[in-house]
C-alpha cells in the first residue's frame, strides 16, 4: 500500500511540473538578446532588421521590433494621417 501511495504522489508531482513549466512564457522568462516577445504568439521571435522587412515590401518598427506595411501603401485609419 506505501509503495502504491508513492506512485501516486510521484504521478501528481510529475503533472504538476509539466503544468507548470507550460505557464512560462516569453513575457514571464524574457527573451534573449536579438529577439523580443510577441505577445500573441507568447513566443520570442527574431527582432527585424531593415533587410528583412524590405524584402516583403514592409519596414521595420524600431518600437515593436517587427516588420510593418507602410502606411504610404496601405493608408491610414480614419482620423490618421501618414506621418513621412
């Protein structure tokens, strides 16, 4: 009976850490240099470069850090203007 009573409690502990550790995302542990978090997907993704974008005809948002449309080619929302 003891050593059923550990089986037990080593299966409760082992699901408890597998829970646990699937909690920890990037906006908990950070991501590592050269990548941030994007909130969405709640993974760390490269950072984007000027390169990058401009091959898929976008730009890259030094505030969020990822690949932007222009707004010259995709055009505002009402009560926005395209700031050059």
């Amino acid at each position: 009976m003891k050593l059923f009573s550990m089986i037990i409690l080593f299966i409760l502990l082992f699901f408890y850490s597998c829970a646990k550790e699937n909690n920890v995302t990037c906006e908990t542990t950070g991501c590592k240099a050269g990548r941030h978090c994007d909130i969405e997907k709640k993974l760390c993704v490269i950072n984007c470069t000027p390169e990058s974008c401009a091959q898929i005809g976008e730009y890259c948002n030094p505030t969020t850090k990822e690949c932007e449309n222009s707004c010259k080619e995709s055009g505002c929302k009402t009560g926005f203007v395209c700031d050059n």
